[in-house]
C-alpha cells in the first residue's frame, strides 16, 4: 500500500512522492547552514551599521 498514492477511479490520480522528496531536500538544505550563534562558525560579522544623510539639506 502506497500512502503517496491516491486515486479515485475514472476520477483523479495524485502522487504526492515528488512533494515528499522535494521536502525532504528542502529540510537538508536547512540543516546544513550553521546556526547565527554556533560556536564552530568563523563568518564575519552578522550586523552591519551605516548612517544614511538627506542629500538635500533644508535650511
């Protein structure tokens, strides 16, 4: 028995393996990036800080 597998004769076929896949490559994407504050991370920094200035003064 395929739980991915639906069909209603005469109806509608849906097979949902292909979702299931691409969620599954989706999550293991997610787990190989390092956490902001994991120890072994040696990025830069995680904040950056800029002044932003009008370029029209008013008097």
């Amino acid at each position: 028995m395929d739980l991915l597998k639906v069909t209603v004769d005469g109806v509608v076929t849906m097979d949902l393996q292909e979702n299931l896949r691409e969620i599954e490559r989706q999550i293991e994407q997610v787990r190989q990036v390092a956490a902001p504050d994991d120890p072994d991370d040696v990025g830069g920094p995680l904040v950056q800080v800029t002044w932003l200035t009008a370029t029209c003064h008013y008097r």
